[in-house]
C-alpha cells in the first residue's frame, strides 16, 4: 500500500472533525483512531519492527498533509514520532515490546519536556531524578505534554541528581504516580490536550532511553532534527492551508458595484502573490532540509537550526496576510482561516522557539560553541 493510500482516509476523518475539534478544544480522538490503524505511526520506524521504514521528505509529506487538515491532528502526530525516534535511537532494554508497539500503533507516545523551570530550553530540565537502588525516583513537574491523558507511553526527561546529567525515560501511562496536573485552553493546535502533567514515579534502570546521561545527545541528536523538521512541516500545511482559503475566498468574494471580486483589486492581488512566493521558497528550503537529513551533509546541521524557524516564520506572516486579504470575512468560523493563523502561532511557539534557533545558528555560522 503506498502512502497516499494510508493517508487519505486519515485527512477525510481529520477534515471532517477539524472545526469542532478546534471549537470545542476537544482531543481529535477519531482522527487518531484513523492514524492508528492506517500504519502511519509507524513511518519513520524501520520495518524490522513493523514500521513503513519511510524517511524525513515522506513525514514532510505526511505531516503537511495533516495540518492542511488539522493543525491539531498534525501535532498529536509529529509529538507520537519524535517520541517514537527518541525510543528508536536507544530501546530501552526493559520494554522489549514498546517500539513494535509504537510502530504498528498500539501505542501513541508524546514527549514530556518542557518544564516551568527552564521554561522553553528543553534541553535543561530542573526536575530531579535519583537512585534508591531497586530503580529510579522521578518527580517532575512537566509544563505542557501534548496528548496529555491520551498517550500510552511518555518519554520523560529529567536530571540526574548525581551526576548533574540529563537522562530520558520512557515512561508508561499506566505506571503509578503518572497524572495530568491541571488544564489547558490554548489559543492554537485547541485539541491536542497539552495539559500540564505530573509524574511521581519509580521506574528500573532499564526503562531509560540510551546510556546514563545520554539524554542531551539524544535531544540533540534525534529528537531535535526530527521534531525541527516535523514541525516546520506543519508550518507548511497551514502556510497552505491558508494561502488556498485566501485565494478561494478574494476570488469569490464580490464587489457588486464595481462588478468585479476581491481579488481584481492590485492590493489584493500582491498580497496574495507574496504569500504564495513566501510560501514556495520556504517549501523548497523545507523539502532541501529533509534531504539533508536524509543524506547528511556538511550543512545538516544549519538545517536543523534553521528550518523550523524558517518555516514558523513564514507561516506568521503567511496566516497574517491570510486574515488581512479576508477582511472581516476571516473572523467568521466558516473559512477556517483563523484557526491556520492560531495553529501557526502555537506551532512557532513551541520549543525550540524561532529566537533561540536564530540565536543557535547565528554561534554556529560565527565559529562559536552553540549551546555554550
Ligand atoms: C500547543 C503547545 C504544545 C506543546 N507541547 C509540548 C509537548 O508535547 N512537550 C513538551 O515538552 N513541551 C510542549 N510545549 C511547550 C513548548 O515546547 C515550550 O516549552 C513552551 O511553549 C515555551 O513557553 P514559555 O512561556 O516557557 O517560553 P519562554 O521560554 O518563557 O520564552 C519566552 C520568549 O523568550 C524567548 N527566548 C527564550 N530563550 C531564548 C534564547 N535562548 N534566545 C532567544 N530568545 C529566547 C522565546 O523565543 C520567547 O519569545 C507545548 C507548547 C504549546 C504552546
């Protein structure tokens, strides 16, 4: 079956439950459904484990694809296969059965970083955890978790009190001293339950996600690239969603005393000419990306520094002109285009932001130590 395939039926579900899903901040569950049972959960996993063995240009597909349909759904999604990679990169000995799992869509993953300490440097959790010799204490406050209550499985990061590194635990949703702690109204991707979450609990060893201390390199390594890329791709999926809705609505629009539409005015017309250029150089940077990531490069990772920053910002100025061209016409529910404009502000909000990524890569063209 190729991906199209797989993919179609998912889009029409998630199409279909996108407006109330995001009037209703209500977790998108048919369309995860729909994802679980189409092998996409799996993509980027290697078929060995049961996954489709797809790489970074088919989650680009993919991912645009969803947020075109649902910003929300798209989220949910890109939180399942940055986890998923993470678990990939280093199963964890204990859960033999959790990758299979995670590919075949027995189970939906998220990450659980963030935390109100180190706020959006994700890289730097405050939360400690220790030793107690039978396996490990974790207590750690985590700010937002997408898919909160809904994921079956978590990768957590945490400090190791001991060592002062940083260590990441895939942690199951069962487990006991697992909660979401408080709720969560956002302004944008209103479906995708990033509440804040709790978690109190005492796994083995064997639970963490490569060798002690290793979680830095795996946030840098995997999770960074992946979750870059994947959601500079939902970027794109809005950036289009939009630059579509505009034109549909500027040339149906009339102006009956001057029998023309919208889009005859030239002011109109520019508009919409340089969101859709907008649009097609960050693509193209996009799509270079995942090539990049595909076949590594000299420059690989520039593109990880950048493309997500690229991307978000595009689509801020993308859904921006997207509201302005449809007048008051976009604040009505009914064209959808509020929803891309809030979408994409959530989606550049999200860690790493735009700035830090700016500031990432301008140490890294100087010669200077990035994360020093
Ligand atoms: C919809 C949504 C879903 C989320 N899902 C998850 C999830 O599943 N898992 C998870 O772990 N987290 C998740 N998060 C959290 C997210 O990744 C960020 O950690 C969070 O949005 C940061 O918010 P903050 O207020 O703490 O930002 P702050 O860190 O307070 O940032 C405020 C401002 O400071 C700027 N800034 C910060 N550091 C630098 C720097 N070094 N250089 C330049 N500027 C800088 C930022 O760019 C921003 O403009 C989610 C957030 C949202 C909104």
């Amino acid at each position: 079956m190729d991906l199209s395939d797989r993919l179609e039926p998912v889009l029409a579900v998630a199409r279909e439950s996108a407006h109330q899903v995001d009037t209703e901040a209500s977790f998108p569950a048919d369309a995860v459904a729909a994802l679980r049972s189409s092998g996409l959960l799996g993509l980027c996993l290697s078929e060995e484990v049961g996954g489709l063995g797809a790489g970074p240009q088919d989650l680009f597909e993919v991912t645009s694809s969803l947020a075109g349909a649902c910003g929300s759904t798209a989220m949910i999604y890109l939180m399942h296969v940055s986890a998923a990679m993470t678990v990939a990169a280093a199963p964890p000995p204990g859960l033999p059965d959790l990758l299979p799992a995670l590919a075949t869509g027995d189970m939906l993953a998220s990450l659980a970083f963030s935390e109100a300490g180190s706020r959006s440097h994700f890289w730097a959790p405050i939360s400690k955890s220790r030793h107690n010799g039978a396996g490990v204490i974790l207590d750690a406050g985590k700010s937002w978790v997408t898919s909160a209550g809904h994921a079956d499985v978590y990768v957590v990061s945490t400090l190791n009190a001991d060592a002062d590194t940083v260590d990441i635990f895939a942690v199951p949703a069962d487990t006991t001293g697992v909660s979401v702690s408080g709720d969560w109204r956002g302004m944008g991707f209103r479906g995708n339950a990033s509440n804040p979450m709790h978690f109190a609990v005492e796994v083995p060893e064997s639970h963490r996600i490569g060798p002690a201390g290793g979680g830095f390199d795996l946030m840098l390594q995997t999770v960074m690239p992946w979750f870059n890329l994947g959601n500079a791709s939902v970027s794109i999926g809005l950036s289009q969603a939009a630059v579509d809705a505009a034109i549909r609505h500027t040339s149906a629009a009339r102006l009956e005393h001057l029998d023309q539409s919208l889009s005859a005015l030239p002011t109109i017309r520019a508009q919409l000419s340089k969101m859709s250029i907008d649009l097609a150089c960050t693509r193209s940077y996009v799509e270079q990306s995942a090539g990049r990531l595909a076949q590594p490069a000299d420059d690989t990772v520039l593109h990880v520094l950048s493309v997500k920053a690229a991307a978000n910002d595009a689509a801020l100025r993308i859904t921006d002109a997207a509201m302005r061209v449809c007048g008051g016409a976009a604040f009505s529910k009914h064209l959808q285009v509020d929803r891309y404009f809030r979408d994409a502000r959530a989606g550049s909000v999200m860690a790493p932001t735009a700035d830090a990524l700016y500031d990432f890569y301008g140490k890294a063209i100087t010669g200077q130590p990035v994360f020093g």
